[in-house]
C-alpha cells in the first residue's frame, strides 16, 4: 500500500477491483485505489480506460466481480448507491445531476429529503448552503436547468453537502464548463481537501487536476499504470503525464532505471 501524506489509514480503500458492464467482460483489472482525510487524489486517463467505472464500482452502481471496498472497517462491496450516504460517501457524476424544471432551492430541499421531518435542520443546511454559495441564494426561485454549467456544479456540490460526507467521488467535474469557471470548481474541490474531505477526482483536464492534487493514479486500459504522490512526478508532470496517455508504449516515468 502506498505511504499516505496526511493520515495514519485511509478513508475508503479498494483492493484488486475487477468488474464490467457485460458478464466476462471486465473493464477493470484489479484495481487498488485509496482516498484519505484531507487529501486530493487524481486518477487520470484517456476515454476508455476505465475512471468513470472505477467510480461507479466505489458507489455502487455497479458490482465488482471480484476485490473489495472498505471503509475503515466496513465492508462496502455491494451497499446500494442510495445507502452510501450512511457511510459518508458522496458521489457527483460528470454530467449534470439537477432537476432542471425545479427551482435552485426545491432542488436543495430534495438534497435534505433524509432530514424533511426536522424542519429547523433543513432551514439551516439550506440557509448555510446560500452563505458558502452566494450566487444559489440569489436564484434560489430561478429553475435549475437555467443556471450556467458552473452555476449547476455549485448547486450539486451543496446539495451533496447536507449529507456531511466525509469522502467525495467526483467526476469529470469541469467537463463542459467554460474555461474561466474552471479554476471556482477546482476551488471548491481544494476547499473540500481543507476541510478534511477525502476526495478521489477522475478527471481529464490534466493541467486542472494536477493543479491541486496531492497524489496521482494513472489508468491505462482498466489497470494502474503508475502511480505516486504529485511530488515525485517532478516539475513537467503535465508534459509526462500526456505522453503516458497518448503514446502507444509510455515508459514508466518513476522508473528511474
């Protein structure tokens, strides 16, 4: 297991994930992933390779065939997407997750649904969501499929908050976002790292990712191809990582042989 950066165990840990969306065919090959307290943790990868499902398999969605999910010392392989929110796991897909023909803050009062019965609760989650995220509050009665694509982001990631998660799966999450929101969204995800979040972020913006990662997995065709902490990549991580991906048979850029 790879040495952490911050804490003494991680908070949620897989070990040798294989799984697929047909039987016998497996996209992912064993696969070992961890995400600990207070970190950012990248996994990067071209189209096909496998992120977006390894994501899935961590939350749920789909079923691994063989190796193991944890958290501590629960054992998550299996647990249903809707019960991870009991074990303080949140998940935020890559394409938008709002009701768009819903208003910002019906959309909120749905992300309290757990909470609906204790009124003051879900007025203050809704209140302390308007605070961090001052443009919702300011929409709060426009519908939701109106806000710009950054604008939705926000609201997925207060809304996700209410459920006080202490481990965030997140994404692809500045996929189709202009480029001049990008740098509020990779704030918010460094915010959720300062606050003690675990967060485990596919992402293909490389230069975006590796901006705030503490640490870097790098998939190729369902397996890790390598990976390490973001400092022992050097200085021209972005220039490697893109030849890793993109050329036909990358030599493995820690070898140092």
């Amino acid at each position: 297991m790879p040495a952490t950066l911050s804490s003494p165990g991680p908070s949620l840990s897989a070990r040798d994930l294989a799984a697929g969306y047909v039987p016998g065919i497996e996209i992912l090959h064993g696969v070992s992933v961890d995400a600990y307290a207070g970190e950012i943790r990248c996994v990067l990868g071209p189209n096909g390779t496998g992120k977006s499902t390894l994501l899935k398999v961590l939350y749920g969605f789909l079923k691994p065939s063989t190796g193991e999910i944890r958290r501590g010392a629960t054992v998550l392989t299996g647990v249903a997407p809707h019960a991870m929110g009991r074990h303080g796991v949140a998940y935020l897909p890559q394409r938008p997750s709002v009701f768009p023909f819903l208003s910002v803050e019906v959309n909120l009062r749905l992300g309290a649904w757990s909470f609906r019965r204790k009124h003051a609760e879900v007025k203050r989650k809704i209140e302390r969501a308007y605070a961090q995220f001052p443009i919702l509050a300011e929409r709060r009665h426009q519908s939701a499929g109106t806000l710009s694509g950054g604008q939705q982001r926000q609201l997925e990631f207060a809304r996700s908050l209410f459920t006080e998660p202490t481990v965030f799966l997140i994404d692809e999450p500045t996929a189709s976002i202009e480029p001049r929101i990008t740098g509020q969204i990779y704030e918010l995800i460094r915010g959720l790292a300062r606050d003690g979040k675990a967060v485990l972020l596919v992402d293909q913006n490389i230069k975006g990712a590796l901006g705030i990662a503490d640490y870097v997995y790098v998939m190729r065709t369902g397996t890790l191809y390598t990976e390490g902490p973001r400092t022992e990549f050097g200085d021209d991580v972005e220039l490697l990582v893109s030849q890793w991906l993109y050329t036909h048979a990358p030599p493995n850029p820690r070898d140092k042989g």
